[in-house]
C-alpha cells in the first residue's frame, strides 16, 4: 500500500484539529467579552451607559452620537477604527488559515517521501484509522449438506474458522442459494441445478461473523420472484445485509452502505452470470443487477462514491472451474476501478483464480467455494478468508488465508500445503506475488 497517502490524511486530521482549536478559542474570547459586557450593563444601569457613551463618542466603544441624522457620520469616529482593527484581525486569520491550505497542498504533493508505516510526524497509525473488511467464495448452506447441518448444528461449518469471521469489522460472501419455504423452482431444459435454502441456517452464519451477503449470481430466482423477496426478508429478519436484487433495477443496483469507525463502506453486487435476460432486474422488473456490459455498474459505482468513503463491488463473473481468466474479467475490473472502485471481489468460477493490482487498487478474480459441498476435491476444496484493511482513502492492504474445506468444514491449511497453495496463486496473479504469511505485495 502506498502509506503515503495516509500521511497526507493524517496531516489533513491535524490541520482541521488545529484551526478547530483557534476557532473554539476565538469563541471563547468572544463570549467573555459579552458575559463582561452584560455585566458592566447590569451593574451600572442602562441610562449611565447612554450617559457614558455620549460623554466620549469617540472613545473605544465606537457609538455614534445620539442624533440619528449623525448616523452617516459612524465611519469617521470609532467604529470605522473598530472595523479597521476586526479586518486586520480576520485578515490575519485568513493568511493563517491560507498558509496552513497551502500546507495541505504542499503535503499532498509530496507524496511518496516519508515512512510509509507513520502518519503524521512519525505518529504510527492505528487500527482506528483502518476498516478490517474481510471476504469468503461461494456459499452454499444447506443443499449438499443440509443433512449434516441437521445432526451436527447449523453452526458446524464454521467452527474450526470463527477466529477469522469474527475478527473484521465486515464480512461478506456470496450466497450461491435463495432461502425461503416457498417459491416455484425454475424449468428449463438448459438448467442443470436449481438450488433452494432454509431460513434455519441464516442464524448460525450471523453468529459465525457474516454482515452481508451478495445476492448477484446466477442461481438468485432459482425460486423465483417470490423466493428472492423472501431471501431479502429472511436475511433482514437475521441481520445480514444483501444486495443485488430487487423489485426493480433501483433496487438492485443500489449501493449496501455500512458505517464502520467513522468510515462509509458501500457494497455493489452485479452479475454477468444470468441464466435468462427476463431475470435483469429493470424498471418495474425484478430480478438481478446485470454486468454484461459495465453501463449500469459504473453508474452505480459512481453514485456511490459519492456518499461512500470505500466502494467494494462484488461480481459473478468468468467460468465454471477454470484458473484462467475469461477475457473481460480484466477489462470490466479495470473499468470499475476507474469509475471509482477501491475493492472488486469475484465469484462464481468455484475454484480460486488470481490477484491484480490497477491504480493502487486490488482485484480479487474468484474466491472459490467456502461453504458448499461435503469433500470436494482438489481445487474445489481449495478455499480461504481474503482480509483487506483499508484506510479511509481506499487503499488496501491485502492477506489471504488458505484453507481447505473437509467434511463441509473450511479448516487452515498446514503450513507445507498452504506454501504450494500460495506460490500457485502467485503463478496465476497479474503482477503480484502472495507471501508466505499470505500478504499480497505488487511486483514493481
């Protein structure tokens, strides 16, 4: 991450804390000579200050005589000398405040000097001037293991795990399934599974740490416009927020916004995996946010930039059990990115696929699957928990924890498997390499 830029927030902080210390000083002196004011008044009378006003119209009081037709006359006794010395004063005020703008800017130019691990005057920072925003693959509770939910508890798949989902400040996964006890399963010849989830496990993955869920993805009305409302309402009812679906394209376009240690984090769920255009969300149509082209996305990510401090869009994208990138994945990243994108997190290709950094900014191609069958093999059971701590700028640092997924449980790889595992994402990453501590750095 290049702190620098963090150096030039932290200037910023102090530099408003110092003129919010003059300007609550300046108050204070204001307000003393008013209290002082109201008590000469009230300890001498009004009629001996009239009297005492008139006996010198020139004296440091600055009034005017008592004749109204005098009242043109002010600027030549002691309010036009009151008035010259309040200017000197706000003219001083404002160099002050001038000079320290030009400091601002003078640091913001600067950047890239300094040490990239300290803010102001060497002061390190803190985890208060970061957000731990953390993320999971494919989630699929309940289909393939709903059997072993029921006699080993709903809470089962996360419990070698919680120390990593319940540590960040968000976390958030893509739920690969609806939930709901209703609904009408979709037909069509082309259609090869057809997913539905109950409300029971929604608890367990709440107290296992998840916050939100993305909801665009290719199986979101496998039930349905009945089952994707009651998705919504059960995972309201659970505490989890969702997005990428609504009653209409408003709806699911629009930006989750979670306030976390004094930053707005805005989540965008968008899907260019979409088994039938009737379910693109539009005007008075609900259904899915679409991403076949990147229009809507980026104008959504453009909105909501506006009232966000980091933008994460979360997207279903590439192909089925493939390493390798489908050609648009890059390009559509980039394009976000430069639309005002801090974080794009991908699903769908159910196995990992690799990192890119563009514009000091980090692309996660596919998480792979998390949660979702019992014992998957070889890459399908390669998962992990993708932690990002960011400043309030947007810039991220970035670490993944390898695991692998037995008996529907995702467990921490032991350090020899998740060393081979590290050194092959570094392999299939874009200019980026995965440590052995799993942080991800930017070759330069």
């Amino acid at each position: 991450m290049s702190l620098s830029r963090m150096q030039t927030y932290q200037r910023r902080k102090s530099s408003r804390s110092t003129k919010n210390r003059r300007r609550f000083a300046t108050s204070l002196v204001i307000a003393g000579v008013v209290l002082v004011g109201a008590g000469v008044y009230l300890s001498i009378g009004h009629s001996d200050i009239l009297s005492l006003f008139h006996r010198d119209a020139k004296s440091a009081t600055g009034l005017a005589s008592e004749n109204p037709g005098n009242s043109g006359q002010e600027e030549k006794n002691g309010i036009a000398g009151d008035r010259e010395e309040r200017n000197a004063t706000e003219e001083q005020t404002d160099a002050g405040n001038e000079t320290e703008e030009a400091q601002e800017q003078e640091a913001g130019a600067n950047e890239g000097t300094g040490n990239d691990q300290e803010g102001t005057a060497g002061t390190p920072l803190t985890d208060e001037d970061l957000v731990a925003l953390s993320f999971t693959g494919d989630l699929l509770p309940d289909e393939y293991i709903g059997d072993l939910l029921k006699t080993q508890g709903y809470d089962y798949p996360y419990r070698d795990i919680l120390l990593y989902l319940s540590e960040p400040d968000v976390l958030a996964g893509n739920l690969e399934t609806p939930i709901t006890l209703r609904g009408t399963p979709m037909e069509h010849e082309n259609l090869e599974y057809v997913y539905r989830g109950s409300p029971d496990v929604l608890p367990a993955m709440a107290s296992a740490g998840f916050d939100v869920f993305s909801l665009a993805n290719n199986h979101a009305m496998d039930q349905g416009v009945e089952g994707m409302l009651d998705t919504k309402a059960y995972l309201d009812e659970a505490g989890i927020g969702n997005f990428g679906t609504g009653s209409n394209d408003v709806e699911a376009f629009a930006p989750l916004v979670k306030e976390v240690r004094g930053m707005k984090v805005a989540y965008i769920g968008v899907s260019r995996v979409i088994p039938f255009a009737e379910l693109k969300a539009d005007r008075n149509v609900p259904g899915i946010a679409e991403t076949y082209d990147t229009t809507r996305a980026v104008k959504a990510i453009q909105k909501a930039e506006e009232e966000a401090d980091i933008v994460v869009v979360m997207v279903h994208w590439g192909k089925n059990n493939e390493e390798e990138l489908e050609p648009y994945q890059s390009r559509f990243a980039k394009e976000y990115i430069d639309a005002g994108a801090d974080l794009v997190i991908g699903s769908h290709p159910h196995v990992l696929q690799g990192f890119e950094k563009y514009k000091n900014r980090w692309i996660a191609y596919s998480l792979g699957n998390f949660i979702f069958s019992k014992n998957p093999e070889g890459k399908f059971g390669e998962t992990g928990v993708l932690d990002a701590h960011c400043n309030k700028l947007g810039e991220c640092e970035l670490t993944f924890h390898p695991m692998r997924v037995v008996d529907a449980q995702p467990v921490p790889m032991e350090e020899e498997e998740a060393a081979v595992l590290l050194d092959r994402l570094s392999s299939i990453s874009y200019g980026v390499r995965v440590s052995a501590d799993g942080r991800l750095t930017a070759e330069k």
